[in-house]
C-alpha cells in the first residue's frame, strides 16, 4: 500500500468520524472488513450524537511503520468524547516491533 492509500484511508475515516460525531441521532463509525494503513488520527469532540459514540472495528487498523508520519508521537488519539464505546472484533495494529529500533532509552538520555 503506498502513499495515496494512506491518505485515502485518513480522508474516508476522518469523514466517517465527522458524519458520527456530528449526528444529532445514535451514529456509529464502521470500519469495514480489510486492511487499512493509517498513520495519525485524531478523534475529536465534543460530539452531538446521544449517548455514547460508538466505533465498530470489523477490520484490521494497521499503523504505518513510518515514526516521522506521527504528528506528537501519537497513532489514535480520541480527545473530549463522553463516552466512547469501541466494538467489533477488529484489530488495532501498531506493528511494534518493526519500531522497536526507533526507540531510545529514555531513562539514559531524558531528551
């Protein structure tokens, strides 16, 4: 999967989190069945749908192995949401290991 899918993936899931958030009825963001590379998403409220806003994981969410692709060193962030309810039996998968190497030993050099 190359740039534009990534891109593409970021577009259709922040569009589907905007069209959720903003509902002013019970709305739930579906990630389809398939593979999706994704780098930095944040999910943000406060959101107009009642009750808790809910995302269903079907798929895999599948974190690009790119560190300079993290905005804040951070993949998903969901940030002022009440109640936020995550369903499915879907994936998240940071692929860690293939990152491992980019990591530094903090307690050694606290920059």
């Amino acid at each position: 999967m190359g740039l534009i899918w990534l891109y593409i993936y970021l577009q259709a899931f922040m569009d589907g989190w905007q069209a959720t958030c903003k509902s002013k009825e019970q709305a739930r963001l579906l990630i389809p069945q398939g593979t999706f590379l994704v780098s930095s998403m944040f999910f943000s409220g406060p959101c107009l749908t009642p009750g808790p806003v809910t995302i269903q994981v079907v798929g895999t969410v599948l974190a690009t192995t790119d560190i300079s692709e993290y905005e804040n060193s951070e993949w998903l962030m969901f940030q002022h949401i009440e109640g936020l309810k995550l369903i499915g039996g879907g994936t998240f998968d940071g692929q860690g290991q293939s990152s491992w190497e980019h990591n530094q030993d903090c307690e050694a050099d606290p920059t």
